[in-house]
C-alpha cells in the first residue's frame, strides 16, 4: 500500500493505492460515514489477488483528510470531491470500477445520477445508504431540515457500533480506532443525507450503466429496501442485487465475509 496527500478543491485529501502489475482493471474505494479508507485494506487484497488496481481517499472531514470531522455541510462538495479523484487516477487504458459502501454508496449513485457516470464503467455498492432505517424517528426526518438550519452542529444520532458487524474483534478495532470518529451526527449532516437520500430515490431509473448491489439482510445502519428499490427502478440492462441473510451493515466483515468477496469479484472480473 502507498500513501500521499493531494490538496484540491480546498482541503487537503489522503489517498490509498495498492497496486498490482498488469491490472485486469482498476477499482476506485469510496468509504462510509465516520470511518476512513485505510479500514478496506482486507477488501483491497481481495481485489489485487484478482488481479485488479485499487484506489481509494478518505473523505473530506474523515480519517486523515482536511474538514471538520464526520460534517456534512454541502453533499455536492462530496460528489464534486468525487469527481476530482476520478480524474487523477490513471486508468492505462483500463476500465475503472466504483464501490461505494454506506454513505460513499450514496455519494456514487449520486455521481452517477448526475454526471451520467463519465469515468467509471460499472458501480458496486455494499449497504448503500439510500433509505433510512424504518427505526430511525419519523419525527426526526420532519424536524431535520428546520434544525440543520437553525441549530446545524445540534447532535442528533449516534452510530450504534453493535449494529457494525457481528465479529466482536471488529468492533473492538472499529471502537480503538483513532480515525473512526465516534462522536454524534449534527443535525445539518442528517439532514444532508435525507435530502440526498430523497432526491436519489426519485432518479434512480436515469441509472444504465452495469451495476451490482449488495446488503445484510439484518443490516439496521442502511434498510436494504433502498438497495431493492435502486435495483427495481434503474434502467441499467446489466444489473445485479445480492441480499446476505442475516448479514449486519458492514457486510466486508461479517462472518461469512468470503461470500461478499466472492460476490464482488466474480462480478467484476465478468466485466473486464
């Protein structure tokens, strides 16, 4: 693994390579919510034994990137972040792959609703978060723009690290990290996520570019029902669900963890 920052679009980025000769393709990681890049270098090995490049940036205010820490305060400057990594990755010629897992699932379909998917050539996803959880306080959706306004930094939810994943040691490591923030969502940030969360819903059949989607059945952080609904209404004539039974949010870390990876190369490597 290499690691170098790059400054653009005002903040300074941390990026993550793991290259491989030859590659059959290159695959670009956009992470989750309160984490970093640095927490896929298990998937990252699974691609490169495959045969395949993998890229990927923590986030603006996440892990070692420049921001305010896990804020939100403007989702196109996360999918304009996006854009700028896309085109400093050299591809060779070589098709590029997107994943996104969680929050960075939604920042790329976000990508690609708006920006007709210029760059990459297919898009994987791991527990998008494209619907909020049926749980989650139906008061709290109402009252989320009106506090985002008026009281932005007011915290609103937590992330229950129980709902992570079933694997005690990983969320024992999740717990310990020093670059997983672990504070609490500001209302300006949720309200972010549900407003983008929305409008992706309504696009979702302007999607044709090939795509697989993936997500634990049991997952309670991201309802499954989005990554459905993204599947029952895109356009794509090439695309791809997969539910895990049983599987919890992060499914790169579940028990039968082998099954996503399986999953994901097997799919990509039909397209390269």
């Amino acid at each position: 693994m290499h690691s170098k920052k790059e400054t653009f679009n005002k903040n300074s980025f941390l990026f993550r390579t793991w290259q491989v000769e030859n590659p059959k393709a290159n695959v670009l990681i956009v992470h989750g919510y309160a984490e970093h890049s640095g927490r896929y270098a298990e998937t990252a090995g699974v691609l490169n034994k495959a045969g395949f490049s993998v890229y990927a940036y923590d986030r603006r205010g996440e892990g070692e990137s420049g921001g305010k820490k896990a804020v939100v305060n403007n989702f196109e400057e996360q999918v304009n972040d996006l854009i700028s990594v896309i085109r400093m990755i050299e591809k060779g010629g070589r098709k590029l792959f997107l994943y996104g897992h969680s929050l960075g699932g939604l920042i790329t379909t976000n990508y690609v609703i708006d920006n007709n998917a210029i760059g990459i050539d297919g898009l994987i996803l791991s527990g998008p978060l494209l619907m909020p959880d049926e749980d989650m306080s139906p008061f709290l959706q109402k009252i989320a723009g009106i506090v985002g306004r008026v009281l932005p930094f007011l915290p609103v939810i937590k992330v229950d690290t129980s709902l992570v994943t079933q694997v005690e040691e990983e969320r024992k490591a999740y717990d310990e990290d020093p670059l997983v923030f672990h504070g609490s969502t500001n209302a300006r940030t949720a309200f972010e996520f549900l407003r983008t969360m929305k409008y992706v819903q309504k696009k979702f059949s302007v999607i044709r570019l090939p795509f697989l989607v993936m997500h634990g059945g049991a997952d309670k952080l991201s309802n499954p029902k989005g990554s459905q609904m993204l599947y029952d209404m895109a356009s794509s004539e090439d695309k791809a669900i997969k539910i895990f039974d049983g599987f919890y949010h992060e499914i790169m870390r579940e028990p039968e963890k082998q099954l996503f990876f399986d999953a994901f190369t097997e799919w990509i490597e039909k397209r390269t």
